[in-house]
C-alpha cells in the first residue's frame, strides 16, 4: 500500500473553552493524526465575550493567518470575530469553513458578509442538514457532518439510578440560553410542587436567576471542562427547550446528545435536528406544551424501566450515528479530496 502524504493543516478557532473549537475540531486533532493529518491548532488570546473592539479580536488571529502560509489546508471554526468578515479570505486555500449554528443571523454578518465568505470557501462542513442548505446557495461543496462525542469520555453513569435516588431533571448550557428554561418554568414548577422528591439541576458559567423556581429545589453546578461529564451523572432526565425559531433550527443538538450519550432519556422541543435525533430511536419525548413538558416528567418519573431503557436507546442512537471516531473518517476524506499532492515537502 502507498504511503499517504502527510497533510498540513492550520485550523483557526474561537477560543479554549468555545463548545464549537472543542467539540467541532479540537476533539479531531489526534484523531486526524493517525490518519495522516497533522493539525495546528491557533487559539485567539481574546474570550469572544471579553468586549475588546473587533479590529483587537481580528489582530488576535495573526498568528493564525501566518500558520496558514505553512499549511495544506486551512480550517475555520465559524467567522473568525462573531458578526464581522475579517481576512477569512486571506487564509491560504483550501479553505474549510465548519459551522455549527444559524451564524447568519449575527448582525451585521448574515446580510452583508457571510455570503461573500462562504463564496470564498473551497468546502463548507455543515453541523445539520437546515445549515447546509443556507450555505448551499454560496457554496457548491457542502458536506453535513453533525457535532459528535468522544464515546470513551461520554461513558454511561457506571451503574443505573436506584430507586430511591432523587429524580433530578438536569439541563446544561451556555446562560444565554437561560430565556429557553424561563419558557417552561410553569410546567417545572408543577412537576416540583407535586413530587418533594425532585429537583432542578442547571450547568453553566453562572446560576440561573429564576424567582419561580423555590431555592431549595434548585441546584447549581459551575461549568468546567473537568467535572462536564461526571455533573451528567447526576441527572435522571436531560431536556433541551427550544423556541421554533430560525435560530433554533440551526441548532445541532448538542445538549441532547450529551444526555444521550451518558446513557439519559431525553424530553426535548421537537425543533429542527432535536426532531431528526428523535426519530432515530425511542429515545425520549417530543414536546411542545406545558401539559406536555409535564406528562413527559410524570410519565419517566412513574416507570423506572422505562427511564433505563429510553437511556441505552439512546446511548445506542450516540453509538451509530454521533461518534468522533467516525466523524473522523469523514473529515480525514473531505480533507484529503481537497489537497493536491506535494511533488516535494
């Protein structure tokens, strides 16, 4: 068998903690490695929410639009600064252009630049099928690669939920989101005043400030990249609420996945990719209404067989179609299809 030609890969992202970095490109880097991809990872030393002016944000990828002289190729994670065209049309080509969100509603981005950098993209990978055909119309090679875990870090909890353990309906995520929980804090807190056995369990940067939710039935975990699989473990039940919004649909299902992954059923707004995930396997509910954020509480509260088995359902539905080993292959493929053999290194 010939051997492949190693492949330089300058991959640009938007910060150490940024979910799309993490999950979207670093988690590949070894993985890539092995197959004959040698990725450089350049790191902004700005924080996305730090307020620095955008030509600061800008100057912060310099080191990154050098690398990319060196490289094969070159792989952007989203626009270099939220809401801004930098110099994405500098980077040495092939460029990659990863996406993993409806960035196009970022103002002024969408309207004005967005377009004009897609059309500059050699290749666009697309976290869902909606984001895919928005880029579409920019660029004619568009290939859907969803946001995947890595299966030997996301293991199920090591042993099931007894059943006097604490039913614990666990939401992680970013607070930003936290508008998404206020939507449904009446069908919360009509499950919680019905069972004293229950609580709230949030994960982010900083508490959730709800005055509907009663202190005592409310737990806050702090985010950090260490304890972000262990705090799953914790949950009896994961839930994603979604508003039916453009910006929802561009969602890749990540928190979903996350619970699914650590072996939890799942009760969801059936919004977008949420839609597809649950059509994979009876892996949770679809809902919609307060009766049916409720309903779908009772209903995995009442039968703890049912809660097991909707959890290794899903575990099974991360297994098949989720995994960063296969992501993996696909992008190695995509990768290599894009860059013209070396006649010399």
């Amino acid at each position: 068998m010939a051997h492949e030609q190693l492949i330089r890969v300058a991959a640009l992202t938007g910060g150490r903690n940024s979910p799309a970095a993490r999950f979207r490109v670093r988690q590949y880097i070894p993985r890539l490695e092995g197959q004959g991809l040698h990725v450089r990872e350049y790191i902004p030393f700005f924080y996305e929410n730090c307020g620095w002016p955008s030509p600061f944000k800008a100057a912060s990828h310099l080191p990154g639009l050098l690398g990319s002289r060196r490289a094969d190729l070159t792989w952007i994670g989203r626009e270099l600064v939220r809401g801004y065209e930098t110099f994405e049309r500098l980077l040495k080509r092939p460029r990659v252009l990863d996406v993993d969100d409806a960035i196009w509603l970022d103002w002024p981005l969408g309207r004005y630049a967005l377009p004009h950098i897609a059309r500059g993209m050699d290749a666009i990978v697309a976290g869902n099928a909606f984001l895919a055909e928005w880029f579409s119309r920019y660029c004619g090679n568009i290939t859907v690669l969803p946001t995947a875990l890595d299966l030997s870090r996301y293991a199920p909890r090591p042993k099931p939920p007894a059943p006097t353990d604490r039913f614990t309906i666990g939401w992680t995520g970013a607070a930003d989101s936290f508008p998404f929980l206020e939507r449904i804090q009446e069908a919360l807190l009509r499950f919680l005043d019905g069972h004293p056995d229950s609580e709230v369990l949030i994960v982010a940067e900083r508490p959730w400030r709800t005055t509907a939710i009663p202190a005592g039935r409310l737990r806050f975990v702090r985010w950090n990249e260490r304890i972000e699989v262990d705090v799953l473990h914790d949950m009896t039940v994961g839930i994603m609420p979604l508003p039916d919004s453009e910006w929802a649909r561009g969602k890749c299902s990540f928190k979903m996945l996350q619970y699914m992954a650590v072996g939890l059923p799942v009760v969801v707004s059936p919004v977008g990719m949420n839609a597809e995930v649950l059509a994979k396997g009876d892996i949770g509910f679809g809902v919609t209404t307060m009766d049916d954020w409720y309903q779908a509480l009772e209903t995995l509260y009442r039968d703890r067989s049912l809660r097991v088995a909707m959890g290794r359902a899903g575990r099974t539905v991360v297994e098949r179609h989720f995994s960063a080993d296969n992501i993996a292959d696909a992008l190695a493929a995509l990768f290599r299809s894009l860059v013209r053999p070396r006649t010399h290194d």
